[in-house]
C-alpha cells in the first residue's frame, strides 16, 4: 500500500455526511458531529468539501432513525442526494466520512460510491460514533474502490468532536498534513 499522500491543499476534499437533530448520547444538535470533523478538516488544511445532503428526510428521533437505517441496510437502498462535483478528477486525495448507521456508512454514502469513481486516488475514511469505530466503513470504501489507496481510517465518538480538537488535529499531522 502506499503511505504517501497529496498533501497540496487544492488536490484535497473531504466528501461528507452528517446530520443535525436527535443523537444518541450527544442530544439533540444543530450542526452533526460528521460536519464538526469536516470543517475541522477543512479548516486545517485549507481544502474543498463536498457535504452530501439527502433528499430523504431523517429528521426524525433517534429511535425511528435506526429503524430506518437497518431497512436501508438490509434492502441495499440507495438514497438520493442533492448536487454533484463537477470536477472530481482533479483531486487526488479525498477524506470520505460519516456517522456509523447500522454497522457501515449511511446508505446515501453508498449512492455517492456508485456516482463517482475514486479508483486511482488516495481515500482517507472516517467517522463519528458512539461506540461502533470505523465498523465497516474502511472495507465497504475498499470493496467500492478496490484500485484506490485507501489509508487506515480515523473515528472519533460523537460526544467528543466539539471538545477534542486536538484528537482531530493530532490524527491530520500524523497523515503529514
């Protein structure tokens, strides 16, 4: 595998999906835990995101969202999503995160897979959480991207992204950025 990485902030993006409202063990929120990371990213390297919004509706308790996303799961659903990168090919290294919702990324995470080829490119995962880690995440990015390089995934639990800044940070500089 190789460990080396665009560091070139105009060759960066991060693609990510969060979501505000009702979180387990956080309350509820204004601004997702997956998108407190993002800008944390982006803030320090001074790179593009891409924040995939769904078209889906998930405003919607806790509980009843985690039906729904083991629905998704099990149906293999792919969720819509609203814009679109336009010119993907000029970045080489692409930070890709998310929530973990039933074992693996939010299934319009998946829609994005199947619209946007990252074979050949550098692919960082990560994710927010409140137990789960990286779950299946890094493997299902592989399993969509078996030519891309995709580097050992980061997970943060989603009651410490607006207090551990440094986590964040410490894992950027140990990527080299």
């Amino acid at each position: 595998m190789n460990t080396q990485i665009e560091t070139d902030k105009e060759k960066v993006l991060v693609v990510f999906f969060s979501l505000p409202g009702e979180q387990y063990s956080v309350g509820n929120i204004k601004v997702g835990n997956t998108k407190i990371v993002a800008d944390l990213i982006c803030k320090h390297i001074g790179c593009s995101q891409f924040e995939i919004v769904a078209d889906k509706d998930y405003a919607m308790p806790y509980n009843d969202l985690i039906k729904v996303a083991k629905e998704e799961a099990n149906k293999g659903e792919l969720p819509t999503y609203k814009g679109k990168i336009e010119n993907i090919d000029q970045y080489s290294t692409i930070f890709i995160g998310g929530p973990v919702w039933w074992g693996t990324y939010p299934q319009v995470m998946f829609s994005f897979f199947k619209d946007y080829d990252l074979n050949n490119k550098t692919i960082i995962p990560f994710t927010t959480h409140e137990g789960s880690g990286l779950a299946s995440c890094v493997e299902d990015v592989k399993k969509a991207y078996p030519k891309a390089n995709v580097l050992k995934g980061f997970s943060i639990y989603g009651h410490e992204v607006r207090t551990n800044d440094k986590k964040v940070i410490d894992w950027l500089k140990d990527l080299g950025f």
